[in-house]
C-alpha cells in the first residue's frame, strides 16, 4: 500500500503516523515539524497536517465527544487517540 504513495509521500507518512502513535495526547504534536492543525468548515472535528504538498494526512480525536473549553475550543491536551480518516488534497474540494 505504501508503495502506491510513492517515496516521500510513504516516508513522511511514516514519520506522522509514529509522531501519533508515540504522542500520549494531540498537544504533543501540535507543535512539531507536520504543522498539526485543526480543520475548518465542513471539515470542523478533524485535523490536518502536512505530508508531500499538497497533500495532508487527516484524522479525528477518538473521544465523543470532542473534549472543548468554554468557549468551544478543542482542547488537545485532553485528546488522547485519533483515528486516521484519508490521506488527501483538501484544498482542491474547494
């Protein structure tokens, strides 16, 4: 399957995948190489981050309901699992 990614792609997408695996909450990451980032609009609930331009890994917390503060911030700190969804180049749904 990773071959069908093409090298780099595969690369990186192990690096993020083990960077997840090895992280006991989402806060772990948010600041590493990647640029972990909470998704917007329809996509709201999930998280990016960077493979191989253009494309991104997306995934969700595995917690539900999403952990959130009072004023309906994610709080990573409180993530604790996540669920790979795709590997895709969102900007071009737009």
């Amino acid at each position: 399957m990773l071959a069908a990614l093409g090298k780099i792609r595969a690369t990186i997408l192990r690096r993020r995948l083990t960077q997840l695996k090895d992280a006991t909450t989402l806060e772990e990451v948010r600041h590493l190489p990647g640029n972990y980032h909470e998704l917007k609009n329809a996509r709201k609930g999930q998280w990016g981050c960077d493979l191989d331009q253009p494309y991104r890994l997306v995934f969700t917390p595995i917690k539900d309901p999403i952990p959130t503060n009072e004023d309906g911030q994610y709080i990573w700190l409180d993530i604790t699992g996540v669920e790979v969804i795709e590997i895709i180049n969102y900007h071009k749904e737009k």
